[in-house]
C-alpha cells in the first residue's frame, strides 16, 4: 500500500520498520505552513501502521475479511492523509496534478473490469458516468454522447423493465458467463468475436474461401448463430475445443516473475523521474525534462 505513495508523502519516516512509539505524521512532506495545518490533525503513528500491515497480511492469509477492513479507524485515518496530501500535490505542481488524474482514470478503468468480471451492474453503472469525460477529453464523441443515453435508459430500467433490472442487478445477467467461476463475466462483444466469429475466421470459414457471393454472404450470416452451436459441437466432438485451465495465466509462476521485472523497471524509471515534485510548479515531461509554459 505505501509502495504507491508519493515519495514526498513517505519521505524516509514512512516506514513500518520504524522504532515503536515513533510518530508517522507526514508533516515533514513540505516545509510550507499550509501543509503543517492541514495535516497535523491526522497522524499515523507505529500502532496504526502495525495495525495496517496486520489487516494486509490477513487478507492473503485468508483469516480477515475483506468487508472488516471497511470499520477500520486506521485505514480511515491513512486516507484521510493521503487525501490532503495528494490536494497539496495538486494545487502546488500542475505535473503532478496531471498524474494523480491519470492514476484515478486508470482506477476507473480497473473498476470497470471488475464490474464487467464479477457481473456487479450498479459498480458497472458507476464506472460508466466516471468514463464521460475521459471519453469527451480523448476524443471519442461518439463514446460520450451514447453513455450518456445508456446510463440515462439503465437508471429507468426499475421502473420500466423491473424483471430486466432483477436479472442485471441480482443475477450478473449484463455480462456473459462460459463459467462458474467468479471473476468469470465476459464483455457481450468479445463473447461474439470467440464464439459465433470464430467460425468466420478459421479454416473452411467464410473468409477463407474464393468466390463468395452477396447471396451465400448473406445466407451465412443469417445462419450465423445455427453455424456456431454445430461448431461448437463438431469440435467438442472431435477434441479439438479450446480449453482454458482452473488457474488465470496470470497467477503462473512464469507470469508473476515476468510482471514482477517489469513493475521492477517501472519503479526504478519513476525513482529517477519523479513526478510528485512540489519544486516544480509547472508542467514538464518526466521524459525530456521540456517545461510547459
């Protein structure tokens, strides 16, 4: 959790090695008086992140639950910490104003994952309106205009179509499962493009053939959906059926070594380019070094 933080919030007395009874109070962040006031109310001191790590290493051990983490005082404090900081951040260097926006779009894009994976419609509703301006700001005005007509048509849905929203609330039924597993929803889309696509695209498929006319095109794809349950079927049949095991790839070992490099090489480059730089009030390239005016 702290891995994360700010350098400038952790400074060197940010650490759970510390001897006890030393105070965490993260007033040595800046020297400015500002700071010194907002933060002096909320200090974290050897107890509270003893306290902090002990809730950490009881959710991977399995003896914590996670909805007990929610009632604690010390976590609640630490927020409020790294809250106050991360306002002075932004309100003393437009490079960091700019990352820590980054960092929360890209939260916003990990929730959306979760709620797509674990079939959670009301997070999948928040996601969505958190995604408007990301989507108006990238560009994308196609994007931005049709979620705002999506989210306004979902939020009538219990009133409308009560048993829709039973089966999108209760049941997880927006997303498409192949599986029982958990974290086992999948978008509409991909579903399409692996399931009823796949014929299209492999041998003896659609588009692997010479002289295709508009009327045998059309005849597929009306069939379409016939075409891809005997596919199915016949590879079924045949064990020739893709197959995915228990375990994500994600979890293998040569996965987590690999990821376990690459997050090394990113904090290493972060370590020499700091982008919470309370120096630097303008808005510079970490890369180049090259200030905006």
């Amino acid at each position: 959790m702290l891995a994360v933080l700010p350098s400038g919030l952790c400074q060197d007395n940010v650490q759970i090695e510390h001897s006890e009874g030393e105070d965490i109070d993260f007033e040595t962040c800046n020297e400015d008086p500002m700071s010194e006031v907002a933060l002096a109310k909320d200090k974290l001191d050897f107890d509270d992140m003893l306290k902090i790590q002990n809730l950490y290493e009881g959710i991977q051990d399995n003896y914590i639950q996670p909805s007990d983490v929610a009632e604690s005082k010390e976590l609640l404090k630490l927020e409020r910490c790294i809250h106050k900081y991360r306002t002075i951040l932004a309100e003393k260097s437009r490079t960091a104003k700019l990352w820590l926006e980054y960092i929360d779009y890209v939260d916003f894009v990990k929730l959306f994952i979760r709620a797509e994976r674990m079939g959670n419609w009301n997070l999948h509703l928040v996601t969505i309106e958190k995604m408007f301006n990301l989507f108006a700001a990238t560009g994308h005005s196609n994007y931005a205009k049709s979620s705002r007509l999506y989210l306004q048509l979902m939020r009538e849905l219990p009133t409308d179509y009560p048993w829709l929203y039973h089966c999108f609330a209760e049941q997880g039924f927006h997303t498409v499962r192949r599986s029982s597993h958990l974290w086992a929803g999948l978008w509409t889309d991909l579903t399409i493009e692996q399931v009823m696509m796949r014929p299209l695209k492999s041998r003896g498929g659609i588009t692997r053939e010479r002289g295709v006319t508009e009327t045998v095109r059309l005849q597929w794809i009306y069939s379409l959906h016939k075409c891809a349950a005997v596919h199915d079927a016949m590879t079924t049949a045949t064990n020739l059926k893709h197959k995915t095991s228990e375990q994500h790839v994600e979890l293998g070992t040569s996965r987590t070594k690999r990821d376990q490099e690459d997050l090394g090489k990113i904090q290493s480059w972060f370590s020499q380019h700091e982008p919470f730089n309370l120096n630097q009030p303008k808005l510079c390239s970490l890369s180049s070094g090259f200030n905006c005016f």
